[in-house]
C-alpha cells in the first residue's frame, strides 16, 4: 500500500494497478483487508478503480473489496 496522501478533498480517489507487479495480477486477501481498512478510515466517499487487468483480475478484485465494505460494486 502507498504512503497516506494529504487529502484535498471531501473523497478520495484511488487508482489499483496490482499489488506486487503493476497491471500483472490480482490482489491477496490480506492486501484487499487492507485497503478496505484503509478507505473506512477515511470517513468519506470513496471512489476505487482497478487497473491491474492483465490477467483479468481487476473486476474480482473490485467485487472482493466491495464485499469487504459491504457496498455493491
């Protein structure tokens, strides 16, 4: 996970591009845990894209992180 940004708005917007590798694979339960931490930390909207569509990852990645957050994707 990336340094905590200063944040100039009243959401945040974050760009996924793979957890080890950019846009080569998907993201480890434990990273997804993590990111979801994260985003509940911040108390706002939150808009998250997946990028990291090489191997098709990216929308079971976004249908896991919205489960751990309890929202539809």
């Amino acid at each position: 996970m990336a340094a905590d940004p200063t944040r100039t708005a009243d959401f945040v917007y974050v760009r996924l591009h793979g957890d080890a590798e950019l846009y080569v694979g998907g993201y480890t339960d434990d990273s997804l845990d993590d990111w979801a931490r994260w985003i509940e930390a911040q108390d706002c909207d939150a808009y998250v894209y997946f990028d990291n569509d090489v191997k098709v990852r990216a929308p079971l990645d976004a249908q896991a992180l919205a489960e751990r957050l309890g929202v539809s994707p």
